[in-house]
C-alpha cells in the first residue's frame, strides 16, 4: 500500500489478482442517520487500509471502521467524515451548492473540480471472489501499424479528441488535489511509454460539453491536420443525453474517421463506448447504450472498440454510482478514470 499515486497500481487490471487497492466509495448516511455497510467491486476478506481520498490520512480498524460480510461498514463516532443525507438529497433546489433535478424528486448533489472527490475514502483489502463480469478483449491484432511502431521503437503520434470524459474531466491531477492521479490518456500512455522504447507523441483536443455534432465540424483542424498514427475517439455521452439516434450517431463517428484519412491515409483509431451516467439524475441518462454494438460494426483491420460501456455496467452491479463519479452525474473519478486506462491498455494488446 502506498500514500501516493503510483501508476503501476492504477494501470493493474480490476479483473486480475487478489488486492484491490484505493477502490473509491462514498460514505452517504441514510435518510435516518445511519450507515449501511458499503459494497465493495469484491466481497472482501481482509481490509489492509482506509484512507482519505487524497491517501494522507490513514484510518484505524476497529475504531473508524470493520469489515463485516465482504462490506465495509464505517463506525459511529469514528475519524471517517460522512455525508448526511440531507447534504446529498435536497427537496428543493439548494441556493449554496451545485444540483439537478432528480428523478427520485426534487434535487440531488453536483460538484464539479473535487467536490465527489474530496468527500470519498479509498480502501485497499484481499479477497479470493473470481471477477464474475466481461473482461475486455485484446484486440491488438486491428491494430498492426500502431504495434509495429511501437514494438519497432519509430515514433507514435496519438491524438485523443472527444468530449470532457476525455479532457480527464474530475481526475485528481486535472483538478490539482492529491493524490495527483494522472487521467486515464495519461495513465495509458505513460504506461506504453514504460513499455516500449518508441517515443511517444500525446495530443489531446478533446473539449467538455461537446458531442458528435461539434466533432464532426471540428474534425479537419482538431484532429485530421495533427495527423495522428493513433487517434482515440471519445465521444457518446452527450449525445445518449441528447438522444441522438444510433444511426446519427455513428454516421458522424464515421465521418470523423473519414476526416482523419483524408490527411493520413495510414491512421488506425480507437474507439471508446462512454461509460454510463447517472440513472436517477434528471436528464442526463438517454440512449448511450445503442452506441456499443453501432461503434463494434466499425470494427476492423485499423480500428478496434475500447468497450468500456459493459465494464462500468458491471461494476455498477456491484457498486453505486456515487462511489466512482468525479461529479455525481457523467464523470469518472479516479477509480472508473483508471477502468478507462485498464480497458484501453488490454484493447491494444495481442
């Protein structure tokens, strides 16, 4: 266990191993006052540590928490902060804090830079459960230039552009509060550049608030006249909450794709399905999940699906929104920022 951001952890993939370490939960009180046990991504055997989110402050077993049936349960009148309820649930539109409209009626909580952040813990344990969900295929195999390039040691351009999931929106590094953690684009590509002798180029272009509309307009000049040898394309969530249809939506995925060509004929791509957002704030969940089997018919020699999509589902079987959300609403915090990584990292392996 560490009290500092060490990449090597956060790049481990969540299906492989027995230690589970800095998995993010938040502490929410119900609407009595009380704390229910907190579910884990494993039925954990042993906690090795409970830290603050920003891994300064360490817990003591015992006095500010337990493990009792795989969960944590934090105790009463111990160190660990909790969020009462009345400060996550509002019944109107609060004037002093960030909200929605929820659909469990009236407001619910919304904070951008470290708001989630600042409010979570992590905690580190061993468990022996097998990982019961999809594991992300390797699919370097669509991807031969861009291994080539890298197993030859020539020199890589990557160019990430999509929308604020891939600014690294609400990771700890992004919004300079500790442990630092670097963005998933960040963690993927200083992982390849451990990996591998070839130098690596990183251009992001990604901007929040956009969606496939915005993309395509902005292909030429954002994307296609940097002319990547790898462009990762991150685009999907806004568009769920527009409700753009499928067919729409790919059409422009595709012509953003097209776009890239034109400049550089030999570019392959990555494409991400967008994790999921939020199910009970208003609004914001629509139509992301037809984009996955839309993206994969794209799939081929020159292009392979980062499906990120069925992993967060999954993990959303075992854990809560709140307790891996950078912003309670359409955002990674440092947990699901590191799945992106993980999903991305084993899509370009053979």
């Amino acid at each position: 266990m560490s009290d500092r951001y060490e990449r090597s952890t956060y790049i481990s993939y969540y299906w492989q191993g027995s230690v589970t370490e800095n998995e993010s939960v938040f502490p929410l009180e119900s609407r009595d006052g009380q704390l229910q046990d907190i579910p884990l991504m494993y039925p954990a055997e042993e906690i090795l540590e409970v830290r603050s989110s920003d891994l300064s402050t360490l817990y003591t077993e015992g006095k500010d928490y337990v493990l009792q049936d795989g969960r944590l349960r934090i105790l009463p009148g111990g160190s660990i902060p909790t969020v009462p309820y009345g400060s996550y649930f509002f019944e109107k539109k609060p004037e002093d804090v960030g909200s929605f409209p929820c659909r469990l009626g009236g407001h619910i909580f919304f904070a951008e830079k470290d708001g989630m952040h600042c409010r979570q813990i992590a905690i580190s344990y061993r468990h022996s459960a097998p990982w019961s969900g999809p594991i992300p295929a390797a699919k370097g195999n669509l991807l031969p230039k861009t291994l080539a390039k890298l197993t030859g040691g020539e020199a890589l351009k990557v160019l990430v552009y999509g929308d604020s999931i891939c600014t690294g929106a609400n990771s700890s590094m992004r919004v300079e509060a500790a442990p630092y953690a670097e963005t998933w684009f960040d963690m993927l590509v200083g992982t390849l550049r451990e990996s591998y002798s070839a130098p690596i180029e990183l251009v992001n272009t990604a901007v929040g608030g956009t969606a496939t509309p915005w993309g395509l307009e902005n292909a030429k000049e954002l994307a296609a006249d940097h002319r990547p040898d790898l462009a990762i394309i991150g685009f999907g969530m806004n568009d769920g909450s527009g409700r753009t249809p499928a067919e729409k939506y790919i059409q422009r995925i595709a012509g953003i794709m097209d776009c890239i060509r034109q400049q550089n004929p030999e570019v392959e791509f990555i494409l991400i399905s967008t994790m999921m957002p939020h199910a009970i704030v208003h609004r914001f969940l629509g139509n992301q999940e037809e984009y996955l089997p839309e993206l994969l018919k794209l799939e081929g020699e020159g292009c392979a699906v980062a499906n990120v999509t069925e992993m967060h589902k999954y993990l959303l079987s075992r854990k809560r929104y709140y307790d891996m959300s950078g912003n309670n609403v359409n955002h990674p915090n440092d947990f699901l920022a590191r799945l992106y990584a993980q999903v991305l990292r084993r899509t370009m392996e053979k």
